[in-house]
C-alpha cells in the first residue's frame, strides 16, 4: 500500500482554521503503460510471471518485490486496452468531446504486487492532496482486471467498499458471481459454472464416464473442480482427484503423475492457470505418460507456451475450453508500431523492446550501473518489429485481448449512457443525472449494470444480475500442423443461449485423439452393461465400476446400463438375449410335428386294423369260432374300438371349444360301449356255461334283446354323465402361463373335474367288473373259453389306466394331451389284440381249427 502521513498545520487570522494536508511518504515503483486523459481508466494485466521477494528478515527497510519473467506474448493483453482506448476517443459518436486515459500496471503475478498496483490507481499520484471534500473526478473511475481470480477476490474486496466497478477479462472463478460479496465486481469472460458445463457436455457426448481431476491450489481451481465432481457424480465417478501446489513440490507432482499412470482412467481434467502447470506437465513428459485424453480449462487450453512439439507426445489430442475469438480490425497494425519510450510511466514499452530484440536500452543500462556496455548488447531503438514473427503479433491466439476490447468497450457505453442521461429522467436521488465532468465510480457501476449493445462482431455485449457475460466458449483441440509445430484448432461451439441439449456443437471428424486415430477414446471402470444384463455395483467401489448380471427368464433389460430387469407381461417371455419381450410360444400337440404325426399315424393304423377284423369276421361269419364267440356283440366290440382309436384324433390339433367337448364325450361313451360288449360277452360265457347244466334255463331270460338292451343301458349311462357335465361345466379351451414359464399350453380346462372323475370312473367300474367277472370264469370248460382272453384283455386295460393318472398329472404341455391320448390307444391294442388276435390266428393261419369237431375236442376235459 501507500504509506500516507496526516499533518495537521494550524494558521490564525483572527481566529483559526484547520487544513487537512495528506502526503505521500513512498511511492511504489510498477512497470506500466500510461496515457492521460480526462477520464481516466486503471488496467491489471500479468506480463511477467515471476517475482523476486524482498528481504524480509527486518534488519533493514524491506525492498519492493521485483518483477522477473516477461512474457512477449502476454504483452499484447494491455496494448489491446490502449488500443481499444484510443479508438473510441476516435469515435465522435461514443464519448464525443471526451478523452479517456488509462494507466496500466504490471502485476508479476503476484498477490502482494497486484493490491499494490489496485490501491495505486484507486489514490492516485499526487504527491500531496489537498482537496478532500471529494468533489471531481477520481484517480480511475473503473479498472479493467485483473487476470486471476485469486487476485480478483481480493482486489474485489477492496474495490468494492468504494463501490469501484472492476471488470475481469480473464478471472472465472464462480464464487466471483456472489453479488452480496463482490457487488462491484463484473467479467467479460463466462463463470467456471458455464466452464464445467461445457466441459460436462464433452464428457456426456463421448460417454466418458471414469474421470480423472486436477486442480491448481487456489481459489479458482479448487471452485472449479468442487463444481466438476459435484457435476460428474450425476451420471459418472471420479477416478482420483489431485491438487497441485502453488509451490512447486517435486514429490507432490512426482505422486499426482504416479496417480496418473496407475488410475484407468483415460480422460483427465485439469483446472490450473497457465503459471502454475509447468512442473507437471515437465514431469508428465519426462515419464513419457501417454494414452490420456486431456480436457484443458480456458486458462490453458490455447498456451503457446505448453502446445508445443516436445510435449505433443504426451498432450497431442488435447481438448480445450476456450475464450471466445474474436477479430479486432486494426489491432495488428497497431502491436506493430511500438517503440521504446523515455517516460518511466511507460516502462513496460522498454522492457518489451529489450526481451523481444535481446537487448538492452541505453537509459536502463545507466539505470543499472553498468560501468561497462562491451558484453552488453544495446538497442538502437530502430529495430523492426515487422520483421518478427512472435505470439505477440499472432492474431489468432487473441483470445483473451478480444475480452479485453469488450470490456473497455462496456465502460466506454456506460459512461456515453451518463451523457446521455436527461435531467428529471436520471436515476438518482430526485431523479438526477449525473455529471460526467464529476462523475463517480458508484455512479458508473449503475450504468455498468444495464450495459447492453451490439459490437462490430455482432455479439451482444450485457451483463447479468451476477455481472457475467451470457456464456459463449470455443472448442479447441491440439493438432500436430505440417510443419511439425502444434497448432490449437477450434473443432466446435459451446452457446449457452442455445437451449438445453442444444448447447455443444462439435466437428468429431476434425478431431486429433491422442492415439493418433480415429478411434474415440473410452473411459469407463467398467464395460456398458449391454441390452439383457443389469448393472450390479461392486462392494467397496464407486458406481461406476460393476458387474453386468443376465437378467433372469422372464425379464429383460432393453437399454445399455440398465439398473434393474423389466419383467415381461404373463404373455410374453424373454429373448434368448434378454433384451426383448416376445410372445410366448404357444405349444399344442398339432398334426405337424413329430409327435402328433405318430401318434395320428398310430390312431389310424388301429382303427384300420379294427376294421380289418372286424371285415375278416364278418367274411368268416358262419364259421364255428366266430359263432362260437357271440358274432353279433364282437362286430359291436370292433366298432366301439375303432371308435377308440379314432377318438384320439380329437386331441391332436388346436383346441376348441367344439373339440374340447367333443373329445372327452366320444372317448366316454367310446370305452363306456367297448367295456359293455366286453361284460356282456363275460356274462354271456358264464350262462352258457350254466346253461348246460341239467335243469339251467337262464339262457332264454338272457338272451339277444337282453344282451344288446345291457349293451345300450351301459352305454347310455355314461352319455348321461356326459350330458350332466356338458351342461354344467364343459370342457373349454385355455392358454396355460403358470405351468411353463416361456411357453403358453393351449390346452382344454376340464371345466368340471367332478365330470371327469365320474366319467374315468365309470369307465373304471365297468372294467373291474368285467375283470372279476371274467377272472372267476377263465377255467370254465367251455368248449372255447373267451373268458381267459377278456381278463387278460382287462388286465392290460386296468393296468394302462392305473399307470395313466400320475403320468398324466406329471406331464407337462402337450405331453399332458400325449400321455392320454397313449393311455387309449394302449388299452385300446390291449383289447383287440387279446381278445381278437388268437380268433384271427385261428381263422386264417390255422383253419383246421375251424371246425365244430375241433372246437368240440379243444373243449373236452382231460382224462
């Protein structure tokens, strides 16, 4: 700060009165550049980068901090703000009959030397000051600065007590949109807020979703990178997240790069001034670190300083936010025309010639004490800047000059609006206006506030209620160029005026990666869990790093990343991927496939073959054993079988309702008359045994009408219960989902199965009888005993049923139709053939046998 002294001096004349005289006890020695004017505008710029502290051991009176460190290409930051100056005092019609002036000061980048330099123009450089009420013009009525948000806050802070407008060309920082704190405070570049959006969006557009983080140790990079994780964490991890020290610790940045090299992550965001990158990316080179996407901040995305050949290697492909270009027309001509300059007020001007020629001027060799110029070599003032080829000249690189412009600009309005301004329209205190001869700072900064024009870029120029500019960024990227130096291309936009989605536009095809191909890199912790799996987090680890579990039968995941599995409507089943609801299988015993053919072809060959007796009975109807076994009720047997046989038919094929009624009555009354004829033919065998007793004459109380009267009544029990169950609950078709999870069983619901256990049942009870009853007569001496075979025959009947019930119930789909349809055909073979084929075998192998006498001899007792 200014050390300032009060004295007070009385004088009396017939009285006494006071003056209140302040002095400068030490003025502060700055490089800067300077121009009168009537209004006066301050400028913080870094064109040093370093600072040599002052002894400060207090065994003497400390020095000033000594600058070191000029940068050529950061020299062109303050010249754009003398340039922007003089050309609005051009402007007759911005400011007419005003001049502006400016004083602009170096601050090393340093914190100690940039609050000096703020205090500096905020007081002035009057060696005494005298007038004290306030009145007039003050030192500087804005400052346009500083760089750093570090300095920026507290430079603010100062500034703001005097309600200074202070407007940042380069300060980010988010926690400078605090209007409560920095009410004076406004920026021509966006807040780090819209900086990590736009760096988000990159991230999003490229699925990245395992990041690595860096950030410089002060207040803008720490804002910054709190802001990133906290914005990450909503769709993606941080893999590791370091901090580099302000002061260069070699082990600190030998870990962060260890860090580096042993996190997966391929992608890396580093928030850091341009100041304070140098060590790590030195050691990043060194250990030849490569397959890391870089994302650059704005502070360093552009550096001419790092995108240069020997670190191309490492940070080839690097990817950048970047300040909004623009082109300044004129601005070239004038970087070119500087010349050194004797006024000390202007030693910035000297300090470039020297560091850009490699020489040294006359009057600062003096300065020195340089007792000899023979090693020194001196500039002659006349050297050509036309002839050289630098970052300073370089117009494309102007990124941040283009702010500069657009903010002197800002005051340049505000104060043409104080001109402006009508009396009894103005905005202060009895609706005045204020006097732009006197004009103060607080009086500006309300003008400042509602600033708003259109540049000769056609971009608008406002700012917000938290002082900031509407947030407008360039996309860059690091490209190796032809002649092997690197270059910063712009590959998009990032408008935030543009609407949500709609903000990043990017060129991916213009892109370098730093693999060298064209190939987008990935970086994730995991693999995206593709459409069929699920995610499932790995214990201890951050979400971003699981397993992709199948989804189960049934479920399916049709988006990749899918938390949980979607369970598919009773209908439908999973894919064999998993990824797609279809509709169930609908399974049926149908006529085409392989089952259903064999079993028709089975069907058919029986009923066939009951025909084929049953015409060979017919043909051999007069012969003995044929009329010997009751012709009339086998021709009725045969027909009942062949109706079993066919029967079967009705279960094979789609079901409905017409056939899932049809099926259980033609197989009830089909086995209900089988069963008949065979008891009745059991019954018959028994009185004609008793019938040749001495005395018996039950033969005529049982006789043909009798036979085929049981043979109906038998019959026509079982169609009553048929009908009773039709009319009650019949059978009807359903589609079964329960029983098997990824098919659906068309199959017919019994409806009733009371119906159907009185149907089996019936049929069961005819077949116990007929086999007790038969089994009691098989050694009758008859002279052809039947009764051997219909046991035999129900046997085999019996014994198919019985086994038919729990095979049936364990069956599962058209099984379940295959086994009863089996269990007939079975019984049906069954009977034909035990009861038929020795008949047959009789009829036409052996037909000696066929013989009254045969018969009559097979049926006489052994002596």
């Amino acid at each position: 700060m200014k050390y300032i002294a009060v004295f007070l001096s009385l004088t009396v004349l017939f009285g006494s009165s006071v003056e209140l005289i302040c002095k400068i006890q030490e003025n502060f020695k700055f490089n800067g550049l300077y121009q009168k004017g009537d209004i006066m505008l301050g400028g913080l710029f870094i064109v040093n980068f370093k600072t040599i502290a002052p002894d400060l051991s207090f065994k003497m009176k400390p020095d000033q901090w000594r600058c070191d460190g000029f940068e050529i290409s950061r020299f062109h930051w303050p010249q754009t703000m003398a340039f922007a100056i003089e050309e609005i005092n051009r402007n007759p019609n911005l400011l007419p009959n005003i001049t502006l002036g400016y004083r602009l000061y170096d601050n090393c980048n340093n914190l100690p030397s940039g609050l000096r330099a703020t205090t500096s123009l905020i007081s002035g450089d009057d060696e005494t000051v005298t007038d004290l009420s306030c009145k007039g013009l003050p030192p500087v009525i804005a400052i346009v600065g500083d760089p750093m948000s570090s300095h920026s806050i507290a430079m603010s802070r100062i500034l703001s007590l005097y309600r200074v407008p202070m407007v940042s060309y380069y300060a980010s920082c988010s926690c400078l949109s605090n209007r409560k704190e920095y009410p004076s405070f406004f920026r021509t570049i966006p807040s780090d807020n819209f900086q990590v959006k736009a760096m988000i969006e990159i991230i999003k557009h490229y699925r990245w979703t395992w990041i690595g983080a860096i950030a410089i140790d002060d207040d803008y990079g720490q804002y910054a990178i709190k802001t990133f994780n906290e914005e990450v964490k909503k769709f993606g991890c941080i893999s590791f997240s370091e901090t580099i020290p302000k002061v260069n610790e070699k082990l600190k940045v030998i870990q962060i790069v260890k860090t580096i090299k042993q996190s997966t992550a391929k992608v890396i965001v580093v928030f850091s001034s341009e100041s304070g990158l140098p060590s790590l990316i030195k050691e990043i080179v060194n250990q030849n670190v490569t397959g890391r996407q870089w994302i650059a901040s704005e502070t360093w995305s552009t550096s001419a300083v790092f995108a240069v050949k020997e670190n191309f290697h490492s940070f080839g492909g690097t990817i950048g936010i970047a300040i909004r270009s623009g082109e300044i027309p004129g601005l070239k001509p004038f970087l070119l025309q500087v010349h050194p300059n004797s006024d000390p007020n202007n030693s910035l001007l000297n300090l470039f010639w020297e560091k850009m020629f490699g020489c040294k001027l006359q009057e600062n060799i003096n300065q020195n004490n340089e007792t000899s110029a023979l090693y020194i070599k001196q500039c002659t003032g006349q050297e050509n800047l036309k002839d050289t080829q630098t970052a300073y000249s370089e117009i494309a690189s102007f990124r941040a000059a283009y702010n500069i412009y657009k903010a002197v600009y800002a005051i340049a309005h505000s104060l043409h609006d104080v001109i402006s301004c009508k009396n009894g329209q103005g905005p202060f205190e009895n609706n005045s206006c204020a006097d732009i001869k006197t004009v103060q700072p607080w009086q500006l900064l309300h003008y400042l506030k509602r600033v708003n024009f259109i540049n000769h870029l056609g971009e608008r120029v406002s700012f917000n209620e938290n002082g900031e500019p509407p947030a407008l960024y360039d996309i860059v990227n690091w490209q190796p160029a032809e002649d092997g130096s690197v270059k910063v291309k712009s590959i998009g936009i990032f408008d935030e005026s543009a609407g949500p989605g709609k903000e990043l536009t990017l060129n991916t095809q213009e892109i370098y990666w730093n693999s060298g191909t064209a190939e987008i890199p990935e970086s994730e912790c995991s693999k995206s869990c593709q459409p069929g799996t699920r995610k499932a987090t790995k214990k201890g680890q951050p979400i971003c790093c699981f397993d992709c579990i199948p989804c189960a039968e049934g479920e399916i995941s049709n988006q990749t990343d899918a938390i949980e599995c979607i369970r598919c409507l009773p209908e439908f089943w999973s894919n064999r991927d998993r990824s797609q609801c279809v509709l169930k299988e609908i399974e049926f015993l149908s006529y085409d496939d392989d089952m259903g053919i064999t079993l028709t072809a089975t069907a058919c060959f029986g009923a066939c073959l009951s025909l084929g007796v049953l015409s060979v009975f017919l043909h051999y109807r007069n012969t003995p054993v044929v009329k010997a076994n009751n012709s009339e009720l086998s021709f009725l047997l045969l027909v009942s079988l062949t109706l079993c046989f066919l029967c079967a038919l009705c279960f094979i094929g789609e079901p409905t309702y017409v056939t899932c009624m049809l099926r259980h009555v033609v197989f009830g009354v089909s086995f209900a008359l089988c069963i008949s004829c065979i008891l009745v033919k059991t019954i018959v065998v028994i009185i004609a045994f008793k019938a040749t007793l001495p005395g018996n004459n039950l033969m005529k109380w049982f006789g043909v009408a009798q036979q085929r009267g049981t043979v109906f009544i038998l019959a026509f029990i079982q169609a009553l219960i048929c009908l009773m169950w039709l009319t009650t609950a019949p059978p009807f078709p359903t589609k079964n989902i329960k029983y098997q999870n990824s098919k659906v069983i068309f199959e017919c619901d019994l409806g009733s199965v009371t119906g159907f256990s009185c149907l089996l049942g019936y049929i069961g009870l005819l077949a116990v009888i007929c086999f007790m009853i038969a089994f009691l007569a098989r050694n009758l001496p008859d002279n052809f005993n039947e009764a051997k075979f219909i046991t035999f025959s129900m046997l085999i009947f019996c014994a198919v049923w019985i086994t038919f019930i729990p095979a049936y119930i364990s069956s599962p789909g058209k099984h379940t139709v295959a086994v009863e349809i089996f269990a007939i055909l079975a019984s049906s073979f069954g009977v034909l053939i035990a009861i038929f084929a020795p008949k047959c075998y009789i009829i036409l192998i052996k037909p000696e046998l066929n013989t009254k006498k045969a018969l009559m001899n097979r049926g006489a007792p052994d002596k």
